[in-house]
C-alpha cells in the first residue's frame, strides 16, 4: 500500500505535469507505467514507495527536451526536498538512478532491480499503442512531415528499437512483454498489414487536430 501522503503529493504536483508533454507522453501513459511497475514488484523483495515514486517521475525531464530526458528526471528527484520527508538520501539515489536507467536506448542496463521494474514497465509493448504514439511524436515534434515521410520515419524507428537487433531490451521475466514483442516483430514484417494500420490511426490522429 503507498504511503496516502506520498500519493496525495505526487498525483498533485507530479503528475499533472504529464499533462503539458507530447500525446505519446500525456497522464495515461504515466498511469500505465505506475500501474505496471507496482504490479512487477509484487514479485520482488522491493520498497513500493520507492518503485511508485521512480516511475511517477520516470519521464518528468521531458520539460527540458526529450534528448536528454532521462538525466533530467533524474536530477528532478534529487533536488524534491519534499522527497525527503519519506525517504533518505540512500533510497532518493536509488529511486533517481531508476529513473534515469529507463530509457530503452540506454548504453548500460539498469544498476538496481528499481531500475529493471521501471525501464520494464516503461516498455509499451502493444503494436497499436507503439504505432499511434510514433505517430503522435512525430506530428508533435516533426510537424513539416508529411504522412509519406511520416510513415518512413515510423518503419525506421520501429526496425531500430523493436525489430531482431533492435536496442530494446527486456528485463523483468515476470512480464508478458517479450510475447507482445514476437506479435510486433509479426507486423514490422508484415508491410502490408503495418502499412494498413500506420493509415488507419494516422488518419483518426489527423482529424483531431
């Protein structure tokens, strides 16, 4: 059970800053990443109040750019003093180098099993959910491209992360990400049936705007 404080605090001066990021970035998937990392930790000799506050800041640094966003999230919870009044400095480390470790292309693995939790839990496997927020990156930050160049971008991204050889990696075996990631693998292969799906929530994320 999280600490009812620490909650109040977080879901009122944290994550309301997900509100102002890109729509790949916005409350709900935040929620996903809580929701995900606490259930991971069931399995795992670990502080919940550590694992939930690591993954409610995860993607904080994105207010200075994406480039970098990891580093930033980690100095972000090293400077919350309001931090200080449930964990020490030792704990305030260990939650900010969890923060840090869960970008995907990350030269090094997670340095605490916080860091695995988060970085796993941050790994949206789901083929329709990674296809819409590429492309909601991409017409938030690539606006000039247009939807053939939009799509070359996503088949890019997608072959460099996800595919065999691609940088992601997997960490906790109690998820069912790597079976998640097989059935991606299935459509990246499949460019008829990628390029169907690419069309179809480009044109639904088109119309709201």
């Amino acid at each position: 059970m999280i600490n009812s404080e620490l909650r109040e605090y977080v879901e009122r001066d944290i994550l309301p800053r997900y509100d102002k990021f890109d729509m790949a970035h916005r409350r709900d998937h935040v929620d996903m990443v809580i929701a995900s990392a606490l259930r991971y930790a069931e399995h795992y000799d670990v502080n919940e109040d550590m694992v939930y506050v690591a993954a409610a800041y995860h993607d904080t640094g994105l207010i200075h750019g994406r480039q970098s966003h990891h580093s930033e999230s980690r100095r972000i919870i090293l400077e919350d003093e309001e931090l200080r009044r449930w964990f020490s400095e030792e704990q305030i480390a260990i939650i900010a180098d969890a923060a840090e470790d869960h970008r995907a292309s990350s030269q090094h693995e997670p340095r605490t099993i916080y860091g695995r939790i988060v970085a796993e839990a941050d790994r949206v496997i789901d083929s329709h959910t990674i296809i819409r927020r590429t492309i909601q990156f991409t017409l938030a930050n690539h606006p000039a491209l247009d939807r053939e160049e939009g799509y070359a971008r996503m088949v890019e991204h997608l072959r460099e992360k996800y595919d065999y050889g691609g940088y992601l990696k997997l960490w906790i075996k109690e998820s069912d990400n790597a079976e998640r990631l097989a059935e991606l693998r299935k459509i990246i292969a499949d460019s008829e049936q990628l390029r169907t799906l690419y069309d179809k929530i480009y044109n639904k994320e088109t119309t709201k705007q």
